[in-house]
C-alpha cells in the first residue's frame, strides 16, 4: 500500500470509519472478460471484421479498454487484431533503415 492510500485511510480512521471494508464502486463489473463476453466479442467481430472498438464495447456493455484488451489477446487468430503504430495520416508506419 502506498504513503497516499495509507494516509488517506489514517484520516478515514480519524473521522470515525471503523470497518476496513472497501465500500461499493461503479464501474463496469469484474465479470466483463468471463467466456461469455469474450465469446460475445469474437462473434460480433466474426459477423463483421470492420466494426470498430468502439462499437463492439457499446454492442456488449463492456468498457473501451476490455474489448480492445479481449481483441488483443484473442487466442482464436482469425478475430485479434493487430495494433501498429499510426502516423499522422492515419497510415501503418512504414519501417525505415
């Protein structure tokens, strides 16, 4: 734990907090990358290879980061995709010797 997290516990403690719970947070639920979502994804992206990210994340209710995150690590070879380096005008980067 680090000095800002253990700080910021001491003052909970000080202003009266006396469970060592973690409370309840929003976001996205843990369970986005079980099979089910991961094989969601992978029949979105086999119906059609030209969607984008962010419409495979909205299609299946998970974040930007997860989907891109399922994508890249996709052990079936036909639906990862491949990240390169973008240049200004948006073409792969070429390399140069």
């Amino acid at each position: 734990m680090g000095h800002s997290q253990t700080f910021q516990w001491f003052s909970q403690f000080q202003a009266g907090r006396t469970s060592t719970d973690d409370d309840e947070r929003s976001g996205q639920p843990v369970c986005s990358s079980m099979p089910e979502m991961i094989n969601t994804v992978r029949q979105i992206i086999h119906e059609d290879r030209h969607r984008t990210i962010d419409e495979v994340s909205m299609l299946v209710g998970i974040g930007h980061g997860t989907c891109h995150k399922i994508l890249i690590e996709d052990e079936d070879e036909t639906c990862r995709i491949k990240v390169h380096a973008q240049t200004p005008d948006c073409r792969p980067k070429t390399a140069t010797t």
